[in-house]
C-alpha cells in the first residue's frame, strides 16, 4: 500500500489544497478579463456571512457567498485549520489577482462580523466543536459564554476536569 494517498482517496485535504480549491471556485465564477478578486467569510458554528467582489476593467461586481461549494470549502478550511485549546478562525480573506499567489488572512481574535447577530448559544456551539481553553478566549467571547449560561466546553473538557476532580 502506497503511503500518502489514503487522504486524497478519502476526499481529505490539506489547509492549501482547499485555499487552492476555493481560488479555483472564485476564478470560474469571475467575469472576462477580470483583474482581480476578493473574498471575505464570518462563520460561527453554522451561521456564516460573506461575499465575493470582483474588479474587471473599471468595473467591480459583488456578491454574497451563498450555500454550495465555496461554502463547503470555508467549513472545511475552519475544520482543519483548528488548533485544538486554541480554536480556529473566526474570519478569514482571500485576495486573488492573475499570475499571481493568492494571499489569505486567518483571524482566529476578533470578534467576527454578522449581517444579523447568530446569538451567544451560536459561539457556545461552535466553542463546543471547536474547544479553546480559556486563555484563548477574547474578552468578547467570554462575555458571549457568560450571556448564553453555559461554559462552552467541548464533550472532551467535561470530561478531563471530572477525570481530574476539577
């Protein structure tokens, strides 16, 4: 059996292979003679925000992301970009301009921008896939936990502290 090739088999892929993917989903739906692109996304839990803006020529289109690949791709990249106690990003960039490398941002501190607020549960949700230990946890995020009542812990820090009698 080759090494190597069981994740590519499985359909698993690698932090740039989904950047890659995700600049191929915006190229394919740019217009001719486009110049340069720009993607920005918000996600927590399930609720995401985000839109595409294209420049070609003098003009400059722009959209929200809605349901579908590029989405798919987003829950992906947040998926395997996750640092277990550290967490994963909230908000992200993608800057594509032809024949040249694309370049991305990753802010795993700020709070993340809403079109309409998801509520505090959402981030409990998201806490709970996504675990950050405490030293992790932006001062706005903290009050989002306090505010929903839970602590956001994931199923595996439950059940370390009752391990340890914490």
């Amino acid at each position: 059996m080759a090494k190597g090739r069981w994740p590519s088999a499985l359909g698993f892929q690698s932090q740039s292979q989904l950047v890659d993917s995700l600049v191929e989903v915006v190229v394919r739906h740019a217009p001719e003679g486009w110049t340069w692109a720009h993607l920005e996304a918000n996600m927590v839990a399930s609720s995401f925000t985000g839109s595409v803006a294209v420049t070609a020529g003098d003009r400059q289109f722009k959209g929200p992301i809605r349901e579908g690949r590029a989405l798919g791709l987003l829950r992906q990249l947040r998926h395997r970009m996750y640092v277990p106690g550290s967490g994963t990003w909230w908000s992200m960039t993608l800057d594509v301009a032809p024949g040249a490398e694309p370049t991305t941002t990753f802010d795993y501190d700020a709070e993340p921008s809403f079109d309409i607020d998801p509520g505090a549960k959402e981030y409990v949700r998201d806490l709970s896939r996504f675990g950050r230990k405490e030293a992790h946890r932006p001062d706005w995020l903290k009050a989002k936990v306090d505010e929903a009542g839970q602590t956001g812990d994931s199923a595996w820090d439950t059940f370390s502290r009752w391990v340890n009698g914490d």
